[in-house]
C-alpha cells in the first residue's frame, strides 16, 4: 500500500490531507514544505515529487505571495499578497494532476498583523468552495505565537470555525520560531521562548479538536529560522516526544502519538534531528533557507561558466558573429535554477523518509 492508495494525486483537500498525515505518521515519514515564490519555483518543487514518488506541501508566504503577483503591486492593504496567493493557488491547481503526485496547498506563518492577508485567502477559499465544493487551498497556517497563549487559542478556535465549514486544514504555531523571515524578526526573543510546553500543546489540541480533527500544531523545540553556524541553534526534538506521551495520557492512551506535529526552520537541521523529530511525529517540515540558496547556485554557476556568452546578444569565444540567444534566454539559465532546486528537495525528501512512497 502507498500514499495513492490513501489520497489521489492532485491538490489534496483538508480531510484528505489529515489521511496523508496519518498515514505518514503510521509509516514514520515525513512530507517538506517548499515556499514558492513563482511558477518556476511550484514547477520545480512538483519535479523533485515526481521524481523521487512522493507526496509534497508546496507553500507560499506572505512575501513570497506578493512577489509571485509582481512586485510592481501595491501591498498596503495586503492586496498584492491576497492576489499572488490565489494566482500560486491555481497555478498549483492546474499543473499538479499532471506531474502524478498528492500536493498540499499551503499557506505559511500569518501572524496577528497579517490578518488581512489571512482574510483575503479565506474568502477566495469560500468563493471557490461555492463553485466546486471544495476550497483553493488545502491547508493554511496562523502563526499567533507572539500573542499571549489565551489570544492565540482564542483566535485559532475562531477562524478554525470557518475553515472546517469549507474542509480546509489549520496549522498554529505555539512556541516561538527564532531568526527572522518575511519580515518577522523573532532574533532578540528570549530563549525560553523557543521551548514549548507539553501542557499547552495539549491545550491547542483540546480546543481545536472540538471543532475537527484537520490540524496540525508546530510546537517550538529551539527551532531557528535560516542557517547558522554549528552550535549556534539548540534544537532539542526529542522534547516532542513528551508532547505525544502528555497527549495520550489525556485522551487515556487510545492512540500513542495524538498530535499531528510540525517542524519550521528545518534548513540546516542534521539528520540525526531530522529523525529523532519523524520519529516523534512530524509530519511536515518547512524547507527554505536552503531551497533559495540551491535555487540561485544552478543560475550562479551558469552564468559564471557561460559568462562569455552572455555579455552581448551577438559574438562569444566561437566568433564575433556568432548569436547567443540560446544562452540568455531565461528559459534556459532559469531551468538551471530549477535543475538545483529540485535535487535540494529531493535530498530533503530522503532526510525525511519520504522517498518511493506512492
């Protein structure tokens, strides 16, 4: 049996997404989350699936919605970014069928300032749900972990109401990521802060699980945003595994891993991590950092090795009338970038197990 046994191929919906998630928790793996910031990102983010036979969140930010409508928008409403979310949405939606593999649509940290944001995805969500009985995205993330635990609870239980009216998945955050993206500069908080507590993950739970059983929760064990040097991020995930353990007892040891757990600032992250986190129950593991760097490493060494070509449209090292569109023209340099970017989520599927799983 495989994951095309349990979900179909194509944009997943929010309770086909909680069956990957078990299914993957049952056979301890795990799925990436890539951010996309254009077609070109989703497109080779669905190779590196298609190619290694397994499933894929694909996951666009805040910023990186804005950027995929066109920098050229306006932004101070959250306009640029509601629209670059939904134009990603569809894009996903019209090409993922065709690459064979399950994807889930994801939306990443949204935090109490970018509510507008959040608003903008939702409406498109219900609108599109209206039409075809099922919303745009498959999942979305709140990420209210700056708020007080009470607010932040209080908030999720809100818009998670509205969220399972239309079959979609939450994902919250409790427990702050350390480091800084998208404009979120977490870098100066205190490093308490970085730890979760099984208790309030089990709070999150409890509450939420009234309402569906559609959520995940990325409980924070020292997690940092970016790469740092070796020594500078203690990431401790084995504490995940008291989250499990404080879990079943409340629920009277009916299932032994409850929680569906998450993994944020997964890039430069060692295997040994990686696993002690899988085995403990993540599901889901953000992937960036490093997705930007493999991104510009295929184009940098293009240009670097074919830098002669590419100085002027007509002459190079082979005479000086000889043409050199085939050199600059984007979809070649581009599909380097893309050649680099899907063999970095390949190696982050086999970290996390995720590899010949359909």
């Amino acid at each position: 049996m495989g994951v095309l046994d349990i979900v179909p191929a194509g944009v997943l919906t929010g309770d086909e997404t909680r069956k990957l998630f078990e299914y993957a928790k049952q056979n301890k793996f795990a799925i990436p989350a890539i951010n996309v910031t254009s077609s070109s990102t989703a497109n080779a983010a669905l190779e590196a699936a298609r190619d290694a036979k397994s499933p894929i969140i694909v996951q666009v930010s805040q910023g990186g919605a804005a950027y995929f409508a066109g920098k050229g928008l306006a932004n101070d409403k959250q306009q640029a970014s509601i629209a670059g979310a939904v134009a990603a949405a569809l894009h996903v939606r019209t090409v993922a069928k065709a690459y064979g593999v399950p994807v889930v649509l994801h939306s990443d940290h949204c935090a109490k300032k970018l509510l507008p944001w959040f608003d903008g995805m939702l409406e498109a969500d219900e609108a599109y749900f209206k039409e075809h009985q099922r919303a745009l995205f498959s999942s979305h993330m709140l990420d209210l972990s700056e708020e007080s635990k009470e607010e932040n609870i209080a908030i999720c239980v809100k818009y998670f109401h509205r969220l399972a009216a239309v079959g979609l998945f939450l994902e919250m955050e409790i427990g702050i990521t350390g480091g800084e993206e998208d404009g979120v500069d977490n870098t100066g908080v205190d490093n308490a802060s970085l730890y979760t507590q099984p208790e309030d993950v089990y709070e999150v739970h409890e509450a939420l699980s009234k309402i569906s059983p559609n959520f995940s929760i990325a409980a924070a064990f020292g997690n940092v945003h970016g790469v740092y040097k070796p020594g500078n991020v203690k990431l401790h995930p084995e504490l995940l595994e008291q989250h499990q353990k404080y879990a079943s007892e409340k629920v009277a040891g009916q299932i032994e891993k409850p929680l569906f757990l998450v993994f944020h600032g997964g890039s430069g992250s060692t295997k040994d991590e990686i696993k002690t986190a899988v085995n403990n129950g993540v599901v889901k593991m953000n992937v960036d950092t490093d997705t930007q760097f493999a991104y510009l490493a295929g184009i940098r060494n293009f240009i670097e090795s074919k830098k002669d070509y590419l100085q002027t449209q007509v002459g190079n090292p082979e005479g000086a009338d000889k043409p050199n569109k085939k050199y600059y023209d984007p979809r070649v340099w581009v599909r380097e970038g893309e050649k680099t970017l899907s063999a970095r989520i390949k190696e982050a599927d086999a970290d996390l197990g995720n590899v010949d799983r359909l």
